[in-house]
C-alpha cells in the first residue's frame, strides 16, 4: 500500500505541474524527451514546467530520458529537482528502464541522484531486468551500490536463472561473486542449474556446481 500511496502522490504532483504554464503544451514537452529534443525540454523547465512533468500513466520526462539513454538530459533534470524515484502506474522507473536498455552510464547518475537499486519485494527490479538482457557493465555497479544478488521477480525468479538460462555466463559470475544462492528455485521448482542444462549452457552449469549448486 505505501508504494501505491507513493506513486499516487508522485503522479498528481507530476500532473498538476504541467498545466501551470504555456510556453509549450504538455504533449510538446513529453515528445521532444522522448525524440532527444533537449533544447525544447531545458527550454520549458527554465520557463516554469515542472521537470517532473508526466502523462497520465505516470511516464515522466526523466523516465523518457533515461529510457532513451539521454545522459545530458537526465543530468539536467536532476539538477531541476525531478523526482529520481518517481514510478509509472504499472510500477517502472527511470532506472528500471534504463537498466532494461543497459545505459550505464545514466544508471551511475540515477544512482548518484539518489535512485533505489531494489525495487519492491517480489518485482521487477533493476538488476533483473540487466542480467535479462546481458547487460553485464549494468549488472556491475548495481551490484557494488547494494543490489540484491538474489532479487526475485513475481515467479519467484533470480538473476542467476535469467543469467543462467540466457547463457550470460559473466553475469553468472558476477552473481555468484556477490553470494547469489544457486539453490533458490522459482515458483515452478525451477533452479538456475536446470534452467543453465536446459537451455544447453553446459559451461554455466560446471560453473553453478563450483558455487554450491545441487
């Protein structure tokens, strides 16, 4: 209740924000982060948008840009205050679809403007969706800001299962340097060894069996 309460509250604010000014209409503003039309956003902020500016699902402009990998932008909009924890009605973040993309080096500004490594219990959490899509320089300093080596999604999935079954065997090491426990299983009864011997991944597997895997 208190992460609905919140993303509740951040949406209003975000809402209300955008309609006090005219200088460029809402729509203008949200698309010109989504195409990298930094000019146009940086221009609008100064004039008095809200630089937490959003659409009606909650998709805020430090969201757009850090979805878009906009380092400049996402700086900028840091600097003017934008909410960093701020989240869609469907539960995204900036550094929730940054890590999906894997551009580090927004994730490092996110993190430094104070972004939650670890999502909620059970969700989808930054360092599960890097080490879905291999995104290993992603997976590093998430790990080294206190990412949850054993994060688990909704099923109950880990890291080192997506990691184990995508055959992405650095993030595997890297999870196993970090503690992960190759022992957890999903809600089907599923470990990352047979996820990693499913999937063929038979190097993965010798390397789950050195970290304690059964």
């Amino acid at each position: 209740m208190r992460f609905r309460a919140m993303a509740l509250a951040a949406l209003l604010a975000c809402l209300a924000g955008t309609t006090a000014h005219a200088a460029i209409s809402l729509d203008d503003l949200l698309n010109a982060a989504d195409l990298g039309n930094n000019t146009v956003v940086m221009d609008g902020i100064r004039r008095g948008m809200d630089a937490d500016s959003c659409d009606e699902a909650g998709l805020s402009l430090l969201m757009r840009a850090s979805r878009e990998g906009n380092l400049e932008l996402v700086d900028f909009l840091l600097r003017n205050r934008a909410n960093v924890r701020a989240s869609t009605s469907w539960g995204d973040t900036a550094i929730l679809l940054a890590s999906q993309k894997g551009h580090a080096k927004v994730i490092a500004r996110l993190i430094e403007g104070g972004a939650e490594v670890n999502g909620a219990p059970k969700t989808w959490s930054p360092i599960l969706y890097a080490a879905m899509e291999g995104h290993a320089d992603v997976v590093r300093p998430l790990l080294d800001k206190g990412a949850d080596p054993n994060a688990r999604a909704p099923s109950l999935l880990t890291p080192l299962m997506i990691a184990s079954r995508s055959g992405h065997i650095d993030i595997v090491r890297m999870l196993l340097a970090a503690k992960a426990d190759p022992n957890l299983t999903n809600d089907r009864g599923d470990s990352a060894l047979g996820w990693a011997l499913a999937a063929g991944n038979t190097q993965i597997g010798d390397l789950l069996k050195s970290g304690g895997a059964k």
